[in-house]
C-alpha cells in the first residue's frame, strides 16, 4: 500500500494533477481519497486556499 500526497493554491490544479495521477492507476488498485481545504488570511487581510488530497493505492 502507498500513498501520494498533492497540495495546490487552486482547486482546478488540484483537480488536474489529481486526474493525471489516477489516470495511471488501475482500477483495482486505487484504495481511498482524503480531500482537505486550509484557508489563512495573512497579515494584509489576503486569503490564502490550500486545497489537498491523499491517495491510497495498492502499487
């Protein structure tokens, strides 16, 4: 069993690199997908996202 860790700014990039990823992946093997979504505001007021995800697969 391994894992592959994504983090991206923006939700479409995740989604893109999410897709290439799981593209290569038999369908058997893909176990599970974590999502999680951070949010920060910095000390000028700007928020920042991270948007990430974990993939659990057989390899």
């Amino acid at each position: 069993m391994q894992v592959k860790l994504f983090d991206e700014e923006h939700e479409t990039d995740l989604e893109q690199k999410l897709n290439r990823f799981l593209g290569t992946l038999s369908e058997d093997s893909l176990i599970d997908i974590k999502y999680q979504v951070a949010l920060h505001v910095d000390q000028e007021g700007e928020q920042i996202y991270c948007f990430s995800a974990m993939v659990v697969y057989r390899a």
